[in-house]
C-alpha cells in the first residue's frame, strides 16, 4: 500500500514527526519549500485521520472510495513518490513483490558471511603483522606444513560457498519457474528512447489494440515533486496482487526493462520475446530505468517508461483474488515477509 | 461496477522458459492451421487467437499478415 510503503521506506526519520505540528495545512507550505522532505508529516497526519485509507485493496472498502481515491491520486502526483532511488541511498529500494524481497533476504544471509571472513581474515592478518616484528620475535617461526590446518583451510572455505550457492539457486529457481496461469500480458517494447506498452488481451482482431507510449518526462519539465528523469508522460496501470507476464522486447536495438523495487531486469533483445512475470503485493508508483545502453539518449532519458501505477480497486476483480499466491516455498515465505512488514506499519 | 474477467494467455508448459518468441509464434500458426482445419468461420479458433493477441508484439503480427498475403511466410501454415 502507498502509504504503508511510504512510512515504511522514511522510516528512520520517524522520530522527528510528533515535533511537527499536528494541522496538515501548516505542511502544505513545509512541503511546498522542501519537496523532498516533508511526505512523512503529511503521511503521519493521514494515518491518524484516515485509517480506513490503509486498506484500499482490503475487504474494508468504504462507500466514498472514490474521494479518497482523488485526493490520493492528487497526494501523490505532487509528493515524491518513494519506490524510486533516494539520494544517498545504499541499500535497495523497498520490496513490493516476494522477488525482490527474495533477493534482499539473499543479500543479508550472503552479508552473514561475508563479514564472518573478513573479521576471521582480518584477524589472521592483522596478527601475523604485529608479531614480525625483529624485536618482540626475533626469531621467526618457520612453518612448512601442518597437516591438521590444511584440512581445516581446505574444508572450510568449501563449505561456506555451499551455504551461499544453496539459497542462491533456490531463490533463482523460484524466480524463472511460471508455474500459475498470468491473469494479464503486458507487452513492453523498447524504442529509442521511449517505451511502448501493449494491452492486447481484448483485442477482438489484430488492428485493434490497446497501445501507447511512455515518454520521460524531459530534465526541465518536471512539476514540483516529480522525480527528475524518472517520471514518464504515460504510465502502466496494473492490477496489484495479480500475476503479471510482462513481455520485453525491442523494435530497434537491445534495450532493458528495469524495476529495482519489483526485483525485475529484463533484457530486450531484438526478435526475441522474454518474459517476466511479477506479483505486485501493494499498491504504488514504482519506477525504473533503462539499463542497457541503447545510444546517445539512454543516459538523459533514461527512464523510458517501467512505471506500474498500481490501484487494487479500479483493477483487481474478485476472480484474480484466488490465483495470487506464489506457489514455490521460498517466494511463499518471502510474500509472507512482505505482507507481515506491511501489517507492521 | 462491472465485474471484470482477468484472461490471458495461459502459462504453456511447451514453453516453460524466460524464451517466449517461440510461444508467440507457435500460437500464431496454430490459429491459422486452425483456421485452414475448421473453416474461416469457426468459433473454435478465436482462443488461439487471443493468446496469439496476447503474446505477440503488434508489429511482428502485422509483418507476418503482410508475409501471409504474399506467400513468404516463413513457418508451416
Ligand atoms: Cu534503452
């Protein structure tokens, strides 16, 4: 959920809120000044007044839906919207499917022992350097061979790469393997250097068709709160909890359909047709990049499109609802990680 | 509101890989084979060519009309 990912992405500077004032028009002019700041005080001031607003795609729809609907829609074509790249950022964007909260839990366990051997390494190394030293040790001991720490050398290091390279292909697996039936098929074709998107799963002969393009919105055109280079003309609308097969290909040169926050890169490459399938579990603006170089343009508009605007109510019918859980193991437990997070907020 | 059915194009264990060109254009001829089998008038047919629809990209089905009408389309029809 928008809001949910919000608070949750801004969370470390929560503690400054309850000094803010508690009246939202008093951040309109706050967030009018500094644009990229202020979204968590109006956040927090929604979350106080409106709490039914958090579960839009729930069961708990209320009958003016509609209103909310428009006054998020105005909240969040103005505030910077937060699944995209803050400055400064180290780590990765906020998870919005099982995917990508699959690969960040990867990341923290290859972390595990990634710092288990440097601190070991470290420590060997750092030890062997402060006693060579010709005074405390003159005489150097001279070790040729030692049967038992080669054993130890030998075995260890080889099984480390085992606990790595376990989760890794398993979390690799999960995330080819299309097992459930997509409920829609999105196309998205690489130009230079905008984006095409087809929604042909209605189409009743092959004129028809329902096809636009997504411009980058240019470096001097964006409106207050737009992400620079980020923010497109038209974006993708698709439904949340539903499973996805976006389609990627080009029609000139290879290109890449990249959404860092849904875990997907996939290559465009020309006459070929591949396909990703994603399952958005909140709602949002989520924001991506070309990332392959495709000429002189991919570096200025460089985000030819990606753009999922995800609003569960307008989309989502209660026939998709059912066929929305992933079916391999690890991606149920990282969707469980992702729902429970949201639940936390 | 109205409810509204989601559908596409099933997952095709044909096809199980990241590689859906083939897929694309196995259902492309499969319609037309199809059509070639049942008549033009056939309701039969209509599925394949909603997945067709559904996977390929607009242009290539465009090319491959085009191909069609002039009698080099490359795949077995
Ligand atoms: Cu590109």
């Amino acid at each position: 959920m928008f809001l949910v990912a919000s608070l949750y992405f801004t969370r470390p500077k929560l503690d400054l809120a309850p000094a803010m004032p508690k009246d939202s028009h008093a951040f309109l002019g706050f967030w009018l000044v500094k644009p990229t700041q202020p979204a968590i005080p109006v956040f927090l001031n929604w979350e106080s007044k409106n709490k039914s607003l958090f579960f839009l795609g729930g069961a708990e729809q209320s009958k003016n839906e509609p209103n909310q609907m428009i006054v998020l829609e105005w909240l969040f074509l103005t505030i910077a919207p937060c699944d995209a790249a803050e400055p400064w950022q180290l780590g990765s964007q906020d998870a919005a499917t099982p995917m990508m909260q699959g690969i960040i839990d990867l990341h923290h366990d290859i972390f595990f022992f990634l710092i288990l051997i440097l601190v070991f390494v470290s420590r060997i190394l750092v030890r062997a350097l402060w006693h060579f030293h010709y005074q405390k040790n003159p005489i150097p001991q001279r070790i040729v061979h030692g049967t038992t720490i080669e054993i130890l050398r030998t075995i260890f290091p080889s099984i480390i790469p085992m606990f790595i390279a376990i989760p890794s292909f398993a979390l690799l697996y999960s995330m080819d393997e299309v097992v459930v039936d997509p409920a829609i098929t999105i196309k998205a074709i690489g130009h230079q250097w905008y984006r095409t998107y087809e929604y042909s799963d209605y189409n009743c002969s092959d004129e028809q068709s329902l096809t636009f393009d997504s411009y980058t919105i240019p470096e001097d055109d964006p409106e207050l709160g737009q992400s620079r280079l980020l923010e497109v003309d038209n974006r993708v609308v698709v439904p949340a909890k539903t499973h996805l097969r976006i389609i990627v290909t080009p029609a000139d040169v290879p290109h890449s359909w990249v959404v860092p926050s849904s875990g997907v890169k996939c290559d465009a490459v020309p006459g070929r047709l591949n396909q990703t399938s994603i399952l958005v579990q909140r709602e949002g603006v989520y924001y991506g990049q070309c990332s392959e170089i495709c000429g002189t343009n991919h570096a200025f508009t460089r985000a030819p499109g990606n753009i999922g605007r995800l609003l569960s109510p307008l989309w989502l019918s209660r026939t998709t609802q059912g066929a929305s859980h992933p079916r391999s193991k690890l991606l149920q437990r990282a969707a469980g990680a992702v729902w429970s997070r949201g639940a936390r907020q | 509101m109205a409810e509204i059915e989601l559908k596409t194009a099933p997952a095709d264990f044909r096809f199980p890989t990241t590689n859906q060109t083939r897929h694309c254009f196995t259902r492309y001829i499969e319609f037309h084979r199809c059509l070639a089998a049942k008549g033009e008038e056939s309701d039969e047919c209509v599925r394949f060519a909603k997945y067709y629809r559904s996977l390929c990209p607009g242009e290539w089905i465009e090319r491959w009309n085009e191909q069609r009408e002039n009698g080099s389309f490359p795949g077995p029809l």
